[in-house]
C-alpha cells in the first residue's frame, strides 16, 4: 500500500473544484504517457489583473493524480499567468507534504495540464481531446 499524507487523503476523498468551467478562457488537457490517465484543465482569467478567477479540473486518474489536480487548483486561484507558469510538479508534491517517488508522475500530469491550458489562453494551442482510454 501507498504511504500517502493525510493532505493527500484529504483532496483524494474531498477533492476541490471538481468539474469543467462554462465558457473557459484556457482548456489544457493531457494524456499521462506513464499510465495512460487524463486531465482537464479548464480556468477563467480577469483580463484587466491577468489573474486567474476560478479553475475546474476533471481527471480519469489515480488518487494521487485527484490530489495533485485538486490542489493545483487552490495553486492556481488568485494567481498571475506569469505567476501560474513558475508553478512545478515539485511544487504540487510539496503542498501535498510529498507524494511516493513512483506516484510522482502523476503531479507532472498536473504540470503539463497546466502547461497546454496557458497555451491554450496565449492562443498558441487548441485543445485536443484524447482519442479514448488506455486501461491501466
Ligand atoms: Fe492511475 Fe490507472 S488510475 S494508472
Ligand atoms: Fe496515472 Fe497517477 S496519474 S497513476
């Protein structure tokens, strides 16, 4: 078994801003070449700060990729995008009080997420959404 800390319990079983923003300034989505899970990440920016407002995830993923996600989304609320581009997966596995080495790949799916969505916003990059399930 897993040693988790209780941070990660907590966002896996009490995730925070689950779902997918309505009209959303930036889509990231990401496919996790390790275990083949996904996720979504959709924000909303208030053009006059550049601040991002409100951020929704939506992940087929294991728990530590609901945690990393969950708390990324607290990460990210309030922040600038020039804020938001300096957020690590290393970041996200240390306001979650660690995460196991093997479990790390799944806060980079996080990173990576976030990495297409700002894209996305600089309208550098449209989302592509992946083509099904690669079962674990
Ligand atoms: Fe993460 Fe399947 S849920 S590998
Ligand atoms: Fe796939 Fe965690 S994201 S095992």
């Amino acid at each position: 078994m897993w040693d988790y800390t209780e941070k990660v319990k907590d966002h896996f079983l009490h995730p925070r801003n689950v779902g997918e923003i309505e009209n959303p300034d930036a889509v990231g989505i990401i496919g996790n070449i390790v275990c083949g899970d996904a996720l979504k990440l959709t924000f909303k920016v208030d053009r006059k700060t550049n601040r991002i407002i409100d951020v929704k995830f939506q992940t087929f993923g294991c728990a530590s990729a609901i945690a990393s996600s969950s708390v990324l989304t607290e990460l990210l609320k309030g922040k600038t995008i020039e804020e938001a581009q300096k957020i690590t997966n290393q970041d996200i596995a240390d306001y979650l009080g660690g995460l196991p080495e093997e479990k790390m790949h799944c806060s980079v799916m996080g990173k990576e997420a976030l990495e297409e969505a700002i894209k996305n916003y600089k309208g550098e990059k449209q989302p592509i959404e992946p083509q099904g399930r690669i079962i674990c």
